[in-house]
C-alpha cells in the first residue's frame, strides 16, 4: 500500500509524478529543485542559495509526511558541474548531524530539469 504525499508548502511537480510516496514506513521524495514556492521563481542567484532553497524544499516535503532530515537514511545529488561540490557540501551538512548523516551519492548529469545546477532527492525511514 502506498500513500502519496503532496503539499502546497513545497512546489508541485512538473511532470506526472508527486513529491513523495510513502510506502510502509519509508518515504521515497521525488528530486527537488531550487523553486521558490511563493513566487514560483527558481532560486539562482548563487550555487549556495539555489542548494538551501532545494534543502528547504526537501525539509517541507518531509514535514508533509510527519518526518524530518534525521529520518533520511539516503540522499541521492544530481550536480551539473562538479566545481559545486564543495559549496553544496557547505549547505547541505547544515540539515545533517555529521555523525548520523544518511548515505549519498553524488553525480554529476549533462543536465537537470529547468537547467538547473543541483537536483536532490531523499529516502527516509521512520
């Protein structure tokens, strides 16, 4: 049984899918990307901005489902250049407890959707 889970706080989907489906006791969120929700604007002023507006994103969707970023257990980022990796490390570490932070990869892609530079997506167990 599956159970789909949207929100207004966090930009809706682009496409035929949502923004998590939680399954059991494990959400599976759907790639974020920097949309700021109130204006429907992307977030590019800076690779650090669009990362924390991704972030943000993210962090409502878990809410949605009753969750937060300690229960992420993986974290997959999609990087359209690899020079950004530090920047969005800084950022990103800044919703984890490095001691009990989920595992991740990192790849950079030719391209995201809307052409923007950091796309992330979230597995979380409660």
């Amino acid at each position: 049984m599956k159970t789909i889970i949207n929100t207004s706080k966090a930009p809706a989907p682009i496409g035929p899918y949502n923004q998590a489906v939680l399954s059991g006791n494990t959400l599976y969120t759907s790639g974020q990307i920097a949309i700021n929700v109130d204006t429907g604007e992307l977030v590019l002023d800076s690779i650090k901005a669009e990362t924390k507006q991704v972030m943000e994103n993210l962090k409502v969707v878990l809410e949605a489902a009753e969750m937060h970023f300690e229960h992420v257990v993986k974290t997959s980022i999609f990087i359209s250049d690899m020079h950004h990796f530090s920047e969005i490390n800084d950022i990103y570490a800044q919703y984890f407890d490095t001691v009990s932070a989920p595992a991740r990869e990192t790849v950079e892609v030719a391209n995201l959707p809307k052409f923007v530079n950091v796309e992330i997506s979230m597995i979380a167990v409660k």
